[in-house]
C-alpha cells in the first residue's frame, strides 16, 4: 500500500472567508445615501417604495419554512411533550408580564410628557385617521379561529406565522410519538432547514437596495417640516423604548442568568442594523432563530419561544400604543384620567394578539383598537401617520430586542441552555457562521445519530 509523504498530502480544505461584514457596511452607506435622496429629491424617493417592500417581502417568503423546520426539529427530537408544554407555559406566562410593565412605563411617561398639548386637528387629518382604521384586525374569538388554517398546505402559503406554529406544533409531535421511525423525516427537515438558511442567506445580498428604497420613501414622504411639530413625541417614544431595553431588560437578564445586555446586542448588532434599514422586526426572524440556537440555547426553546414573541411579544408596540393614545387625547382636547386610561390600554393590549401579522400593525392595531374602545380618538389618529414610520423602527428595535432576552431567559429557566457555550459565543471565541446562518459540518445535536448496520 502506498503511503503519502509530507510532500503529497492532500491540501487541507481552504476556510472560506467571512465576507458579509462588507453586505452590512453596504447597508449603513445605502441608508445614508437613502436619507439624502429622500431630502434632496423628496418626489423621487417616494417612488423608491417598492424597492424596500420587495425586500421586505423576499424575507417574509422564507419565515414560513424556517418556522416549521425549527420547531419540528426542536419538539420532535424531545422525549417528553411535558418539557415542551413547559417551555410554552412559561413564554406566555413571561410575554404577559412583559407586556403590562411595558404599557406601565408607556403610561407614566405619557402623563409625564403631555406631548399632544397645544395642537390642532384639522378635517383632513380626521379622514387620514380613519382611513387607518384595518378591516383585518380580528376579534379575540375570530382571531383565534383564524389561527387553524384551511388546508395543511395553506398555513405556508398565506403568511400567517400563528398558522405555521399550529401546523409545525402538530407535525413535531408527532414525530416525537414515532420514535424511531420519525428519525429519517427529522433527518430530511434537518438538511431542508439547512436549504432554507443557504436561499436566506443569498437574499440578504439584497439588503442594501432594501434598505436604500424603504429609507429614501419614508424621508422623501415626511420631510423635515412634518417631523418637527412631532419631535417631543418621537423623542418621548425613543427615550422610553431606550429604558425598558437597557434598564428592565438589561436588569432581568442581569440577574436571570447574569449576563450583560451589551454584550448580547452587541453579538446581534448586525440584526439590529437590518431592522433599523428595513423598519420590520420579521426581517431579522430567521437570524435570531438560528443566531438563539448558535448561542446554546436549545431547539426546542428557540423554535417555541421566538415565533410565538413575534406575535404575543411586543414590547415596542405596547409602548407605543400607550404613548400614541395619551398623545392623541390630549391633541383633541380630551385627556383621559387614569381610570379611562387603564382599561383602554388593556383593551389595546388584547387588541394587539388579533392583530398579529397586519401589515403595519403598530398603526393599524391603534386605529382599530380606538375604533373598538373609544371611537371619538380615531381622529386624531391623523396627527401621527407622518412619522408612524419613524417611531416603527423603535417598535421593531424594541420588539427584536424583547425575544431576544426572552429566549436567553425562558432557556435558563427551563434549563436548556449551554452557559459555558453563551459565554464562549459572547466572547468572539465561536463565531457564528454568517455565511451559511447555519454551523457547518456538525450535525444538529438534538437529532441522534443512526448507527450503521452492522455487516
């Protein structure tokens, strides 16, 4: 048998070089650019619209599958349904809890700030908000009828997130119940869901173009003017949003699981830039998904925690539904005291589950919701169409911001999560794979190995 000398070993295989942090420079400088054109040539960049919706919409395309092949894989390689039941129980307990102390905080400030004082509502702006007012805002009891879809297939083709979560639940189950014989599926799902990452991961080529056209629309239509006369209610939402991140957030997650909320952004900056340039948390979904699982926490954390925050898990919305309603009964004269207050804003809070998957949701959940609740506000819904955009950014932000801890926090409760691993990961001493979104050459280690026959 010949032997191989030093000489004529084989080459070991080239590391392909990490070349995405250039596509995330490209996105600061088409946001820069966009801001510019939309200053410069205002009619223009309107008409640059579609270019941010198209991108928008190719992540949106993949959200479905990358859904279902978590959660499979995450439920299905669990022995027992009870770990599973357990780690749901938790996030809806959390999201609850989170969800009142951030309409709280928004309270406070709102009865604090009185941003609305002063302004004057015209017929135009009064038509302007009723336009808002979404006929797809559901009920709580057609909500969640809408949550079953009609065909098994439907769930992936229509984009409702809920749907998806139903069928993946279902469809994780029961592999869990084959045992042995569900091996190969989870097998199968395990390389679709690498298929999935791969397709993502070329459609995020296109984020500067994205990132240019949405940025470009939403300056060329508000302007500078438009924005002024709203500045303390922006700033208002900005500096709130800022403290319930880093100040409640950042203190939980201190103390849960002692970690630094820096060092936790700072590992999904990337992420927070693509939210930021697109203006939609859902952008960003498939990468804190595969990000979470990179860190260590579990599948099945990942794969339960983070599509259900995306539509039971809004922070930022909560926030800004509490500020924009204040804002607006104030601007109409009208300010509500406190016991008109809190049954309005937690009518807003359910309000906001019927609404999940609305485009637009943050506007259109506070148009419909003050349609339902109190319909003499939808006037003034007007006043904030303007900059609506720009406080969605923060919504998202904030949004993103509250899964993100919300994984790290349901995963160190139910204890499934790797700390040595998070600390590791947080340290820049195992990068994440941005090439492929996913760790290439290892198996996924929830899915056990088949062992080869035996000759």
């Amino acid at each position: 048998m010949a032997t191989i000398s030093p000489d004529t070993a084989p080459a070991a295989p080239r590391v392909k070089r990490d070349r995405t942090h250039y596509l995330y420079i490209a996105v600061i400088i088409a946001v820069v650019l966009g801001i510019a054109v939309g200053l410069i040539w205002p009619d223009a960049a309107v008409e640059l619209k579609p270019l941010g919706t198209g991108f928008v919409n190719l992540i949106k395309m993949m959200i479905s599958p990358i859904i279902f092949c978590t959660i499979v894989l995450g439920i299905g390689s669990v022995r027992k349904a009870a770990k599973v039941g357990a780690v749901g129980g938790i996030a809806l307990g959390y999201f609850v809890v989170m969800s009142l102390v951030a309409l709280t905080i928004g309270l406070v400030v709102g009865n604090v700030l009185h941003p609305g004082d002063g302004l004057h509502l015209t017929d135009a702006l009064k038509q302007t908000g009723h336009d808002q007012v979404s006929s797809e805002a559901l009920p709580p009891v057609d909500f969640v009828l809408s949550i079953i879809p009609s065909t098994f297939l439907s769930a992936f083709t229509q984009g409702q997130v809920l749907q998806t979560l139903l069928v993946a639940l279902l469809a994780g189950f029961a592999l869990q119940g084959m045992g042995a014989a569900g091996q190969p599926v989870l097998r199968g799902i395990e390389h679709l869901q690498r298929l999935v990452f791969r397709i993502l991961s070329m459609v995020m080529w296109a984020a500067p173009i994205g990132a240019f056209g949405a940025i470009a629309a939403v300056t060329g239509s508000a302007g500078l003017d438009a924005l002024k006369s709203l500045a303390v209610l922006m700033l208002g939402f900005y500096v709130t949003c800022f403290l319930f991140v880093f100040i409640v957030l950042g203190t939980v997650l201190r103390i849960v699981s002692g970690l630094n909320v820096l060092s936790l952004f700072k590992y999904l900056a990337r992420e927070f830039l693509l939210i930021l340039s697109t203006s939609s948390s859902e952008s960003a979904l498939p990468r804190l998904i595969a990000k979470m699982e990179h860190l260590g926490v579990s599948k099945q954390v990942v794969g339960i925690t983070v599509p259900t925050g995306y539509s039971f898990n809004l922070d930022g919305t909560m926030i800004y539904m509490t500020m924009a309603s204040l804002y607006i009964a104030d601007a109409l004269g009208t300010p509500m005291s406190v016991g008109e207050q809190i049954p309005l804003l937690l009518f807003l809070l359910l309000a906001s589950k019927g609404a999940a998957g609305v485009s637009g949701a943050g506007l259109a959940t506070l148009a419909g919701g003050l349609q339902s609740h109190k319909p003499a506000l939808v006037d003034g819904v007007g006043l904030i169409v303007g900059i609506d955009r720009f406080m969605s950014e923060a919504r998202a932000l904030t949004n993103f911001a509250g899964n993100a801890v919300a994984t790290v926090l349901i995963g160190t409760w139910t204890k499934e999560i790797d700390n040595d691993r998070v600390r590791q990961v947080l340290a820049g001493e195992l990068p994440f794979a941005e090439t492929t979104l996913l760790d290439e050459g290892t198996a996924s280690p929830e899915v056990p190995e088949m062992e080869p026959a035996k000759a």
